[in-house]
C-alpha cells in the first residue's frame, strides 16, 4: 500500500493561492499589487477546482514567489513610507517641509521589466501594437489632475509618437492605412515585422467617468519605457541621433511631425550622424593588422579564382543552352519588378500638396511625406502658400472653393488614403470637392477568404495591375484579368490548318494577304458593333419597362429574402445527402462534430456574401428606377 496523502499538501490546494493570501505575503496594498502585476505581465490564473471558493481570484503560487524577489517591491515600500513623511509634515502644517519633500520624492525605472519580457530586439517589435495605439490615445487626451493623468505624461507620449512616426516616414514603411469610426489604423513594416495601430481623430475628447485611469496609466508607464527602447533601437540604426531635437517654434505653431522631420532632415546631412570609430584612426590596432593579413592573401585567392574560371566558363556556356525557358522567365519578372519600399518613395515623389484648413492635417502629412511628397498647409510654419506654382494637388473638404488654378487638381482627402493602400494614382475625377467620394474600400480586409469583392475594389485592383505591368492589355480594356486558357496541341494544330486553308483559298482568288488580313479585321470589328447595338437596345428597352413599372406601381421600401439558418441547413444537408450519411458510419463522434463545425462556418460565409450582393443589386435597382 502506497504512503498516505494528507488533503491540502498536493495539487491544486498547494498550486494556487488567492489574492488575499498573495497580498498577505506580499505586505501590499491591493493598488500596488495591481500595479505590479500589469508591470511584470502575471496574470490570474483559472484552477480545475477552486477550494477556497468560487468567487475569488487565483493566482499561481509561482508567480508570487517570483513577485517576491522583484527589486520595484522594495521601491514601492519606500515610496510609501516617503508619503507617509510628506502627509506628516502637512499634518503639522509644516508647508514649506511638506514641499521640499514632494519635490524630492523618490523614483523608479523599468528598464530591467523591458529587457525581463523580450529577450530580443524582434520580440518587441511584434509586441508593438498595444504600445502605439495606448500612446496615441493618451497623446490626444487632456491631462486631467482630477482622473490622475498628469500632463507629463501626456507629453511623453506626443513626444515618442512623433519620433516614431518620423522614423516610418524616414525608411517609407508606411504599407496600409484607413479612416474609421473609431480613428485611423496605420500599418507600417518595421524591419520586416508588420505593426498595426490606431489614432483617435483629431476632436475634443471627453473622459467618461467610470473608466479606472490609474489602471491605463500604469499600462502607459511600462509602454513608454518600451517605446523609448525601440526608438533608440531604430534610430541609431539609421545612424541618427536620438533623441532627434523638437523644434519649439514649430511645436508651438501645431506643425506636429515636422517639428521632428527638421531635425532629421538636417541630420542625413552630417549633423546628428553617429561618430563610428573607424580602424584607420589606431593603426596599430589589432583590427587593422587582421585586415592587413586578409589583404596580403587576397592576391593568391583572386590568382587561383581566375584559374578556375576559365574552364568553369566554358561549363556555364553549355548549361546556359539547357536552361528551362520557365525558369528565365520567372526570373527576368522578378528582376523586374520594383521592391515595395522603393515603390512607396516614388509613389508621390515630385508632386507638392496643400492642405487646406478644415483636413486633418497630421494624418495626411503623415501618409503624404511617407510616400515621397511635398506637402504645405494653411497656417504659419507651413514651406509654402497655396499661391505656389508648384502645387500639383490641393486636399480640401469644402464643395466650393472661392479660387480654383487650372494647374492645380482639387481632391478629398480620401483620394490620398485610397492611392495609398492601392499604391496606385487614382484618378481624381469620382474625388472632386462637392462630389460624393466612391466606397472607402479597407486594406486590411482579405477579399479572397471572404468571398466577396466590392465592385470599387475591383477597379482599383485592375488600375494597379495595370500599373504594375501585369496584364496591362486586358486591365486597360476592361477585360477580365484572370488566367487565360490555353489549347491543347491538337487544337491549336486544328486552327492552324483552318486559317492555313483560308489564306490559301484567298491567294487562289487573286486576293493579297494584307487586303485578306484588313478584310478580316473590318468583319470582326462589325460584329462587335453590332453585338453592342444590340445590347443598347435591350438596355433601352429594360429601362423603359422599368421606368413603366415605376409609374404604375408606387415605390416601396426594399425588404431582403429571409434567409434559413445555416447551422439548420447544414444539419439537415448532412442528415438527407448520402456524402453526410456516409461520414456519420466512418468518422468519429468528434471528427464528425469538427467537420459539421466547418461546413456551419462556410455556410455562415456564404450566406453573407449573398446577403451583400442581394444588397448591392437592390441598390443598384432603386437607382436606375430613379434615373
């Protein structure tokens, strides 16, 4: 028989504790708990059996321990006792105590936290996004004593957004962005890691009262800490200076980000480049005696390389012949295409753009100078007025403007954000001040997993296909783009031999080849006309049927089919088809549950791309009755 376990010395009594009993041994107040698990990322924890009750929070005896021994514990409990000093002395009405001691108060950094929880540079780059969206928040917030947001941190956070944004706009990482209801998403590529984030619109915010700030605020102490790593990380990467310096002239005058980008600019010239010792400065280092010894044999190596490049020269010649004409092709496509980052600088490069007063003006300098352009704007600080000759393009929100240059083209400010996620220059008729702007298609929605593709996406996708070079032809015709089928031998032998005859028949009848072949072309070219004739009649006609139908009978309200329910039809799909019949003998209780759970998803999809298109052809039917 086995040694008797006494209950409570094993398991999940011994693996778990409760909050209470974590503050017990910890000595802290609940606040300061809190704080310290948000800083070091603990979590409660979910037991399979809750022994001291079901309404409280658990926590693993691991991670209190591992609280135990954290260097901010003992800093907490000095700052605590510090304030106990300072509520003294205001106690005692000593003022002027009281101050002297508030101005001292003791700190602490979270330098090691940053370093504790990504081990690597790469692990904090895909943790950015929370950090970049939290910063932007509290960037636009008002700094309220009332709700413990203190206005420097307000500032700190304006000032490491700023210095991120002028890095993206820097190295032209911008790739995606889109204006919602809820803000702005940005997406950018960080040294390959894709980060996405959101930024509030620019409007007066109001701060409910039932949120906990101080819970937001911790979370902001530790994501500004990581914001400063990575920013000193990407800078000197680019070999600049950082901190960059903030214009306060500018900074005053609301110029946002160029309030950096003018130290930055100044700084690609030599001004905040970092100083890297080079090996010519000791030449007695041990450096510059390696690289010495390298270039003594560089000699031989460059002697026994051309040696053998003769005869692998003629090896080459023989295997240049056999090559895979696929594989050449595949090939010169790659070598010509345009890597993406040097598409996004040329995007705009060359043109200059004013922003009127009533855009928002952050954003769009933000996308704009990303993506290669020259932007002014309405106000002091601006690099120049709307009365330049340069300007290509003016972004306003107004239907009517009170002067108007023929030079200049007038667009919305969605015309930029559309051109930017298709990476393709729209045309700015559908965007003219007054107009009603096409569907503000998102980036960030994959079409093909969906289903369903918008008709504006479609054209946009056909103009940047057709700017890309792929399938120009069809793009620019308004063909379809899609794979084009390819006849098999015996069929192409077959229209060989058929056009063979014809030209034959006609050399026969004294006809040339160049007047059979004009011939030929002026016979399909009718038959298109005609065939479009034909499709304008029957147009002609619909429409007047409908416009018949519309006088006859009173418009009403458009009501969507209702639709069964997926997971019903499923069901009954799989219980009545010999298919489902047939996997209920062969496939596991659970595999079958997993397959059912499958086809209720797709069906789910399905029954919403055709509740959008019913949608889309309703739309489309109410305006051609009013036309």
């Amino acid at each position: 028989m086995g040694k008797m376990i006494k209950k409570g010395t094993k398991g999940n009594a011994v693996n778990y504790t409760t909050r209470n009993q974590a503050l017990k041994k910890l000595q802290i107040k609940l606040q300061q708990f809190r704080r310290l698990c948000i800083l070091k990322g603990i979590h409660p924890r979910e037991p399979k059996k809750k022994r001291q009750g079901q309404n409280k929070t658990y926590y693993h005896v691991k991670d209190i321990n591992f609280l135990q021994y954290e260097p901010l514990l003992e800093k907490f409990r000095e700052i605590r006792a510090y304030d106990k000093k300072v509520t003294r002395a205001k106690a005692k009405k000593q003022n002027d105590l009281a101050e002297r001691l508030a101005k001292h108060r003791p700190g602490y950094r979270l330098d090691h936290l940053v370093k504790e929880r990504y081990p690597s540079f790469m692990d904090a780059l895909r943790d950015l996004d929370d950090p970049l969206t939290m910063c932007h928040l509290f960037a636009t917030l008002p700094a309220e004593k009332r709700l413990n947001i203190p206005i420097k941190l307000v500032e700190q956070s304006r000032k490491l957004c700023l210095e991120f944004q002028a890095y993206v706009t820097r190295t032209h990482a911008l790739r995606k962005t889109f204006v919602s209801v809820k803000g702005i998403y940005y997406q950018a590529e960080v040294l390959g890691q894709m980060v996405t984030w959101i930024t509030p619109h620019a409007l007066s915010q109001t701060l409910p009262e039932d949120v906990d700030y101080r819970v937001m605020v911790t979370f902001l102490e530790f994501y500004q800490t990581l914001l400063e790593f990575v920013n000193f990380k990407l800078y000197h990467s680019l070999g600049l200076q950082y901190p960059p310096v903030l214009d306060a002239t500018k900074e005053q005058a609301a110029a946002g980000l160029n309030a950096v980008m003018h130290d930055i600019a100044s700084s690609s010239g030599g001004v905040g480049l970092l100083a890297a010792p080079t090996p010519a400065a000791n030449p007695d280092s041990a450096t510059v005696k390696a690289s010495e010894k390298r270039l003594n044999t560089l000699k031989d190596k460059m002697s026994h390389l051309e040696e053998g490049g003769a005869e692998g020269e003629e090896e080459e010649m023989e295997g240049e012949d056999e090559e895979d004409p696929e594989v050449s092709r595949m090939m010169e496509q790659e070598r010509d295409e345009v890597p993406e980052d040097e598409l996004c600088e040329k995007m705009f490069k060359g043109k200059k753009f004013f922003l009127a007063r009533e855009v928002n003006r952050e954003s769009l300098f933000f996308v704009l100078k990303s993506f290669g352009g020259e932007v002014g704007w309405d106000g002091p600080q601006s690099p120049f007025d709307d009365s330049d000759e340069d300007i290509t393009h003016h972004v306003c929100d107004r239907p009517t403007q009170k002067h108007r240059f023929l030079s200049v083209e007038y667009v919305q400010p969605q015309w930029v954000y559309d051109c930017v996620n298709f990476q393709v220059m729209i045309p700015s008729d559908k965007y003219a001040p007054g107009a009603k702007p096409p569907p503000h298609v998102s980036p960030f929605v994959q079409d093909e997993e969906e289903g369903y593709l918008p008709d504006y996406a479609q054209y946009l996708q056909k103009l940047q296909a057709a700017s890309k070079g792929i399938a120009a032809g069809a793009a620019l015709a308004g063909a379809p783009v899609g794979p084009v089928k390819e006849l098999t031998e015996e069929e192409q032998h077959e229209d060989d031999e058929a056009q063979y005859a014809k030209e034959l028949a006609a050399e026969q009848a004294g006809v040339s080849y160049s007047q059979a072949k004009r011939k030929a072309t002026e016979l399909e070219s009718d038959d298109e006309d005609e065939e479009d004739d034909e499709d304008e009649d029957e147009d002609e006609e619909d429409d007047e049927d409908d416009s018949e139908e519309a006088e006859e009978v009173a418009p009403k309200k458009p009501v969507l089919l209702k639709r069964a329910d997926p997971k019903q039809a499923v069901k009954k799909q799989l219980s009545e088809t010999e298919d489902g019949l047939m996997l209920d003998k062969m496939l596991p209780r659970k595999q079958q549950r997993l397959y059912e759970a499958m086809q209720i998803g797709k069906a789910r999809k399905q029954a919403r791309v055709d509740e959008l298109t019913e949608r889309k052809q309703m739309v489309d039917k109410k305006n051609k009755v009013k036309k």
